[in-house]
C-alpha cells in the first residue's frame, strides 16, 4: 500500500460513561503505521487521555460551549497493540471516538501544522480550522475534523452527512449520539488528505442537516509528515470500515 493509505477506520459511540477501540472489530494495526483517534465529549475538561497516545490538538472547552471538548490524539503502533479505553468523569455525557489507522513510512518528528475555529454552520454554510499556510514539506497526511454540539431538544436537526472541499476526502460522519438524561446531541466527520507539494490549505467542511438550522461547531486540522526515506506517496483508498454502537443512546 502506498503512504497514507487508510487501512482502518473503526467508530464508536457511547450515551455515559465509556467506550472501548477494540482492534478485533478490525485488524491488529500494523507496526510502524500511524494510528490517530478523533473523540468528542459532552462534558469538557473529562475525557481521558489514551496510554501511550500523544496529544495533537484540541478544543477543551469550547468558547460557545463550556460543556464539550473535542480532541484528536496519534501514536505509531507498535508490534503488539491493546484496545483503548476512553473514559468519561462526569455522568451525563455523549461521547464518541473514530480510530483511523494510516500506511507510513514516517517521519521521526511526525506532528506538523495544528490549529482550529469555531462557528455556526447552517445549511449551504462551512466552516474552515484556518490555514496551515506552507507545508514545511512536500508529503503529508492532513486530517481534518468538525463536530457539532446541540442544545437541548435540537435532536431533530442532527447532521446526516458531510462535505468538503481543497480535495479533502469525507471518511465518515458519527451522527446524533444523544444522552438520554440531557438530551443533548454531538455529531462529528473527519476527512483526510495526501499532500505532494508545499502548498497552503484550508478545507470548508459542510453539515448536511434535516432542518435549517444553526449548528455550534469546530473545525481541526493536522498535518503529519511522511518519513524523507519513504517512496511515492498515492491516493487514498479506504481499505476497511467498521462502525460499532456501545452503550444506550
């Protein structure tokens, strides 16, 4: 497979507590690969960080919303992998969490450009994380993200889908994961590219939505850089997908 093929993606969501990635709902990742996990959470400030993971970026909380964070963590798989537990310390809350495995090679220093931006997106609207400006180099994996929050009784106006654009790839969306104690809904996408040139980019990301509402979102972006020594970079076919449900939504 050519670097930055996407070899897995597993979701999950949970109503309270916790949720678990558990590799057998997929493959064992494999040595070498980078594996980055997406997760939102209803109460900000306690979700917990993945062993062994390290920290990307995040949005915790967010200014329009004291109550939710969103957090997009990486780590090079090693020969033998463990599931991972994310934990929620406040009851009450909606959380998700999207495992994304990623053909290397890699660079040792691997963690480019991060950053974000929050807003409103309605429907016909996006919203952008802001420029990465100039690659520092050529090849990259740029992996971009946006979640919705809704207030209570906004279930009706959940997300259905996803769009984008600068060539991005829409990976999946996790839509309507409501508590049933707060009635609040979160809803996320992530979408990927390969980058071959130094160039500066920005994707829109859309919300396809039921209704003409208003959606409180944010919007990441992180770039990781392949190895030097690596071969050719390619496109980015989705190898395997897998979605699994935990919990009472």
């Amino acid at each position: 497979m050519a670097f930055g093929t996407v070899v897995q993606t597993l979701e999950y969501n949970d109503a309270l507590s916790s949720l678990t990635i558990d590799w057998t709902d997929g493959s064992a990742p494999t040595l070498g690969n980078l594996i980055i996990i997406f997760g939102g959470n209803r109460v900000a400030g306690s979700f917990s960080v993945p062993a062994g993971y390290t920290l990307a970026h995040k949005v915790d909380p967010w200014s329009g919303s004291s109550s939710t964070d969103t957090h997009i963590w990486y780590k090079i798989a090693a020969a033998s992998e463990g599931n991972v537990t994310l934990t929620d310390g406040a009851s009450g809350g909606s959380m998700f969490a999207v495992a994304v495995e990623v053909e290397g090679p890699w660079a040792e220093s691997i963690l480019g450009y991060t950053g974000s931006a929050e807003g409103t997106v309605a429907q016909g609207t996006g919203l952008a994380p802001g420029t990465t400006g100039t690659l520092a180099q050529a090849d990259n994996f740029v992996y971009s993200t946006l979640i919705y929050r809704g207030n209570e009784g906004t279930e009706a106006y959940a997300p259905t889908a996803a769009g984008t654009t600068d060539g991005f790839s829409v990976a999946s969306v996790i839509a309507d994961i409501t508590t049933e104690s707060y009635s609040y809904n979160l809803s996320g996408a992530h979408f990927y590219k390969v980058t071959s040139a130094t160039t500066a980019l920005n994707p829109t990301h859309t919300w396809t939505m039921p209704s003409g509402d208003s959606l409180l979102s944010v919007a990441q972006i992180v770039t990781f850089k392949k190895s030097a020594a690596g071969g050719a970079g390619g496109a980015i076919p989705v190898f395997m997908h897998h979605y699994r449900q935990q919990g009472m939504i």
